[in-house]
C-alpha cells in the first residue's frame, strides 16, 4: 500500500474534516491545528507519522504555496506521495455553514474574510503527485474533480 501525505487546502467551513471522516478515517492520521493547538504538536505528529511510515492528512487551511512548503518536502524525502485536495467554495456559502456549526466549532468570521483573502490554488509544481477538486454538490455529498489546469 502506497504511503501518501494528503494535504488540505481550502476555507474553514467548506468541508475538509467531514471529507476526512468520509474518505480517509480508517486509513489516514488526521494532523489538524485546531486538535494539537500548537505548530510544536503538529510537527511531532506529523515527523512521526513519517518516521512511522503512516499515511496522514493535514486537515488545515493551507492556504498558501508557503503554508503547505511546510510538510511537501519532507514528505517526499521520506518517500511519501503527496496528494492535495483544494475544497473549492465561496465564502458566503462558508460563512452560511460556519454559523450552523455548533457554538463550540463556530469560527470568527474575521477568520474566514483573512483565509479568502490570500487563498492561492496550489499547483503540481509545489511537488504534488496529483491535485484534485473538491466541492459539496448536491444533498451535501462531495464531488471530486481532476485538476484541469496550473497556475
């Protein structure tokens, strides 16, 4: 079996923790800031998951080429395939899902304007194996497209 580090990119609110639930929780460590709280934690998990040989996903933002050089060229030096998944959403639709959430998960809004606002869609050249789509079509289930273009 193929050891794969999945990154996440996209807006709070626009699906990528249920998505892991769907598509990777019994395969896949989920590092998440949100859950380790500091950059410390989520650099131990993540080294170790590598040193491990464990296929992970990194369920945060990643909003920027910069955001996700952080993990990219260390997955690839320990052999991993790296996949990325950019959730494709607009922030109206976020900011909607976001206020449904539970009082507990409910992120600030201002959270959500700043990630909008400096979202970079990733490209193949950062070092990915493939990049895929993702949006929530109809009856809140996901759909994956191919990535069809660079930037």
């Amino acid at each position: 079996m193929a050891k794969d580090v999945v990154i996440f990119m996209g807006m709070q609110a626009s699906g990528k923790s249920t998505f892991y639930k769907e598509r990777f929780f019994r395969t896949h460590v989920r590092i998440n800031l949100d859950m380790l709280r500091t950059r410390r934690r989520e650099e131990l998990l993540f080294n170790a998951c590598l040193t491990a040989g464990q296929s992970l996903v990194v369920d945060n933002t990643n909003g920027t080429q910069a955001d996700r050089s952080r993990y990219i060229p260390a997955a690839k030096e320990a052999g991993f395939r790296v996949v990325g998944y950019y959730f494709k959403s607009n922030l109206e639709d976020c900011l909607r899902r976001n206020a449904a959430r539970p009082a507990e998960e409910v992120i600030p809004e201002g959270g959500l304007y700043a990630i909008h606002g400096r979202l970079e869609e990733p490209a193949l050249a950062e070092g990915f194996a493939e990049l895929f789509y993702v949006r929530i079509g109809p009856e809140h289930t996901f759909v994956v497209e191919e990535w069809r273009h660079e930037v």
